[in-house]
C-alpha cells in the first residue's frame, strides 16, 4: 500500500512497499529513466499552458499495454508505467496531478495510482478478481470501483493509499457511473434481475437510492450534480437518457435505430459528448441536455470514439482507426481544427486530460 500524508491539501506519497516487482535491475532503470523524463515534460507543460495540453492514454506500441502521457504542444510521449504487466484504462483525478489503473489481465486485475509523472506508483487493491469502473472522489483522496470474483459483484470505496476499504453498497452492484461533484452521492448500476437499475449511494452515510427500475446502465453526473445522463436499451436499442438527480423529469436525449454510447458531460453542464452509429459507422456527436441541437462532429468512414473533453470544454480528445489502427486525435468543441496526436502501428485508447 501506498503511505500517505496530506501536506497543504495537497496527497503526497512515499514510496510504496509493494511496488511492482520488474524482475531486473535494466527494467528498474528504465523504470526510473522514464519517470525522470516523464516528470521534466510534465512539469515543463504545467509551466506553458496549464495540466489541460497533456493527455493521458494506453497504448500497446511496446508489446503490452502501458499507461503514456502526451504533451500536445511538443508531441512528446513518455510510457509511464513501463513493465511487463498489462496496465490500461487510465483515468486522471480531478485536479490532474495523479493517475488511476488497471493492471493485470482478464479476471486478474487491480486497481492502481501513480502521479501523473509515473512516479510513486502503488496499488490500493490486490489482484485475484476483475476490477472495473474506478472513478475518483472530487476531493482526490478516494476512489469507488467494481470488483466481480465469480459470480458475485460488488462496489468498494477505498483510500488512494489502499486504506479504508469498505463496501459501498447494500446489494449486489456491477459497475459504477461517477461521484457527483458535490461529492455527495456515487451512482452504480445493477445489471438484470428483479433489482436492475441505476441507484445512487451517499458514500459517508447509509442513504441508497434506486433511480431507475429498466436496463439501464453508463450513469454519469453532471458537473454541477443537478442531472444523471445515462444509457438505457429499454426501447430496443441503446439510447442516451437525462433525468434530474432525483430521478425526475426522465427526458429521452437520441432516439434513432442505430447505438449512442461513450457519453460524458461537458464542464459547463450544457452539452453531452457522444459516439452514435446513425449514420453507418461509428462517429462523435455533441447535443444538448434537452437533445437539441444534435450536431455530428466527425466524418469518416472509419471508427470514431472513446471522445473525452478537455478540462475547459474548448477541445475534445478522441479514438480514431483512421489508417486502420487507433491513434488519438484532437478537435475544436465544434470539430473542427483536428490534429492528430499519436501516429504509429500500435492501439493508442482511453485517453483522459
């Protein structure tokens, strides 16, 4: 586990006692190399424009899947994790200075932090089940997640030193949407039977909540915790959903014949980013929260996806298989000015900023 100590609000590590093993001294070297490297470009990108011009992502490109980061007003990369295992679905805290993970592989994973360096890596839970759906507190400093170990399903809280593990919900849960920004609730989903459905679970109290009673599932707040959008298959096939943090006012935002999925927010609480497949291959799409104005942001006929807003909600970051593998690009809030931002052979995913 990682030893913490909260110093001026902000979370600083020392160095965790079960780190992972690399097996060799040339691997613990590169290890080190790539955290000084990544650290230097960091900090040198903090200083020029803001934690914003650096995306965090995974990629396979060195024979396993690594955590990177990319500044984009240089185009340097740095692997941040650099070892044997697995390591992928990279989400960055709210206030970007560290990095949770998964590590292992199918069934066999954990959940892992790291500063956004790739220093001071450790894990807050162990392997021996799947782990999934680990979404951040907005005061930095705990993290909800799934853990399935057979058949049974559940959501955890824990410190992001690995301390205070606790059981977060009351029934079975399989998959966790976010904290709302006020930190006061955690919405998760129960997949099937007579309990499906999104509930909402104050994480410092005993207050659980079902908001929704259909196959539903991808709850995420707004920023300013007044809304829940999320995914439902209720009417055949999936359709994005908005309803007040109550569970009022259910309004449908798309109805087409085709999938909408990889939704999320934008800051200002106004718009939802998301992939629909109307118009015969997957594309990125904005509109309202009333589902107005729904505009269609990229045009190929390639997969487009995974987009994720930029902490200023002036760009948008997404997955594009434009030459036949994923590589991340980078447009205007209105699709325009794309710019690529990894170019190689390899899978770049999951990119986060």
């Amino acid at each position: 586990m990682l030893d913490m100590i909260d110093l001026s609000s902000e979370i600083r590590f020392r160095a965790p006692s079960n780190l992972i093993a690399f097996g060799s001294l040339e691997r613990m070297s590169r290890l080190v190399s790539a955290s000084i490297v990544g650290a230097i470009v960091l900090l040198a990108s903090l200083a020029c424009g803001g934690s914003q011009a650096v995306i965090i992502f995974s990629s396979d490109r060195d024979g396993n899947l690594e955590i990177y980061s990319s500044v984009i007003s240089s185009g340097t990369e740095v692997n941040l994790t650099n070892s044997s295992t697995d390591e992928f679905d990279p989400v960055l805290s709210p206030n970007r200075r560290f990095v949770s993970f998964l590590s292992g592989e199918e069934g066999n994973t954990a959940v892992e932090v790291m500063r956004v360096d790739g220093t001071e890596r450790g894990r807050i839970t162990q392997s021996g089940a799947d782990h999934s759906g680990h979404r951040w507190s907005p005061s930095n400093d705990r993290i909800a997640f799934a853990r399935r170990s057979g058949s049974q399903s559940n959501i955890y809280m824990a410190g992001i030193d690995g301390s205070k593990l606790a059981l977060l919900t009351s029934i079975e849960g399989h998959d966790v949407g976010d904290w709302s920004g006020n930190g006061d609730s955690v919405a998760f989903v129960v997949e099937g039977g007579e309990k499906q459905g999104i509930y909402v679970r104050n994480p410092d109290g005993v207050n659980e909540f079902q908001r929704t009673m259909n196959p539903d599932y991808s709850p995420i707040w707004s920023p300013d915790s007044r809304w829940l959008a999320f995914l439902s298959t209720r009417d055949g096939n999936p359709e994005i959903y908005v309803m007040d943090s109550d569970g009022n006012n259910l309004l449908r935002v798309t109805e087409t014949d085709s999938d909408e999925y990889d939704i999320s927010w934008s800051p200002n609480s106004q718009s939802i980013l998301f992939v629909s497949e109307r118009d015969g291959n997957p594309e990125i799409y904005t509109a309202s929260k009333d589902g107005g104005r729904q505009t269609r942001l990229s045009f190929n006929t390639v997969v487009d996806m995974q987009p994720a807003w930029s902490p200023t909600g002036k760009q948008i970051a997404f997955v594009s298989y434009l030459d036949g593998d994923a590589d991340i690009f980078t447009m205007n809030a209105e699709g325009k000015d794309q710019k690529r931002i990894t170019s190689n052979n390899a899978a770049d995913t999951n990119p986060t900023w």
